[in-house]
C-alpha cells in the first residue's frame, strides 16, 4: 500500500464516521495508521455482531496525552471495552490498562520492522506488572480481539 494510498484509507475510516453503529460500546485504537489494514478486521467483527464502536489512531509514545485523556474519560463515555493495537515497543495497550479501569485487550501487530517476527509486541503487551491487566490475543490477530470484546460485554 502506498503513502497516499493509506493516508486516504486512513481519512476515510477516521472522519467523523469512525463511529460505527451508534453509542461507541467498544474503542478500538492503534498506534500508527499504519496499523489500520489490520485493526479494521477487529470492526468488521464488530459490526457483524452489531456492537457500535469508534476507531482512531494514537500513539502511546508520539502522542501519550491523547492516549491518557481518551481511556481516563472511557468508561464516562460509555465504553465498555478498549482494543488496542501496536507493534514494534507496543506501549499502548499497557498505557491504556493504566488510565482506565475497563477490560483492555491488546492486539500485538507485526510490521517490517520487527524483531522477532513480532515477538517484541508479544511480550510488550503480555508482559504487564500484577494489577495492570492486559488481554492479548495472537499476533497480527485483531478479530479474535472483536469475538473477545463480544463475549466480555455477554452478546
Ligand atoms: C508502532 O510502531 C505502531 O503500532 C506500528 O505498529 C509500528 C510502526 O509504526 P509506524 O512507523 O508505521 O508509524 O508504534
């Protein structure tokens, strides 16, 4: 995928319908919009099983005031669960789990720069200090965090 090809995939799921559905019940975020081919399957889950969500783009290192301030006011804007994400140092979906206390699962991403095929997210996220929770599902596999959110909110 090109440069502009993504910047126009990106526009086009993060304008103002990046809502999906209705009252957002689930987030979905990432950490780069290159992240965004892969996270949109955890959507077409969603949508499927007809839970409303919003999806966007934001990086626990590039942009960790946007991360706080959006799982901080989660749960009071009526979210019930938070997918997030990453690849390479994923920061995210621990970020996440420490700004808010709803069920945050976390979707480790391969990219050209990984190392270990992907390991380095695998621990990054799994890897998460007692009283911290992150659930993570299998590398480069976003929709297994849809079924996951589904069956968290008892559909
Ligand atoms: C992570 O680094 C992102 O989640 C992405 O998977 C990876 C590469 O990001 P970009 O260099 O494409 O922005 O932060």
């Amino acid at each position: 995928m090109t440069e502009q090809q993504l910047s126009e995939q990106t526009e086009a799921v993060l304008d103002p319908a990046a809502i999906v559905g209705g009252d957002p019940r689930v987030g979905i975020i990432m950490g780069s919009a290159s992240d965004l081919p892969a996270m949109e399957k955890a959507g077409q889950v969603l949508k499927e099983a007809e839970v409303a969500y919003e999806i966007e783009v934001m990086s626990a290192h590039r942009d960790p005031a946007r991360v706080a301030d959006y799982c901080a006011t989660a749960r009071s804007r009526g979210l019930k669960v938070i997918i997030a994400g990453a690849g390479l140092a994923a920061a995210l979906p621990g970020v996440a789990a420490a700004h808010t206390d709803l069920p945050v699962i976390g979707v480790p991403l391969s990219s050209a720069l990984s190392a270990g095929g992907g390991l380095d997210a695998i621990l990054s996220i799994v890897q998460m200090p007692p009283g911290v929770p992150v659930a993570t599902v299998g590398l480069d596999n976003p929709r297994n965090a849809a079924h996951l959110a589904v069956r968290i909110l008892g559909i």
